[in-house]
C-alpha cells in the first residue's frame, strides 16, 4: 500500500490520469469534483471517499476548492508514476 497527502488550491485542476493500483481518496477538508470513466462527475467533501479501479481515467477539478486529501494506493507498481492524459469533462 501507498499513502500519500495532497492539497490543491481553491480552481486547480489535477489533469485526467490513470495508473496500476486502485485507488481511494479520502477527503479530510475541503470540497471538489471528482470525474472518473464511466461515471458522472461528483462533487465530494470531508469525510467521503472515492474509489477508482486500477487504469481507470479519472481528474479532479478543485471547485470549490481547496481540497486536502489522502490517497490510498493498493495494487502493483505502486513506485511507477501515473500516466497523464488529456482532461475528462
């Protein structure tokens, strides 16, 4: 497992991405909108999660915003950086 902590400023925007491991956020403040493949976009805020398969595209849009999460990576090549894409919307 791979835990990581992240903040993103109130309109960042954190590109369409995917990568090996599953992966969950957990947010600890804040407000944003999650995209994920397959799904219509979600707005999520402190106390919620969100899953995302392993290679599943997803973004997020920190609107609202700012956004301070831990993200939770389960799965192989947890050492290998995601692959950026174009953004969904």
């Amino acid at each position: 497992m791979r835990i990581s902590i992240g903040y993103w400023g109130a309109g960042q925007h954190y590109d369409e991405h995917s990568h090996a491991p599953e992966e969950t956020y957990l947010i600890l403040a804040g407000r944003a909108q999650f995209f994920s493949e397959g799904r219509a976009m979600r707005e999520a805020g402190a106390g919620e999660t969100v899953h995302h398969a392993p290679h599943q595209k997803h973004a997020i849009c920190m609107t609202p915003g700012p956004l301070l999460a831990a993200a939770f990576w389960r799965g192989e090549d947890l050492l290998k950086k995601s692959d950026l894409g174009r953004e969904l919307g």
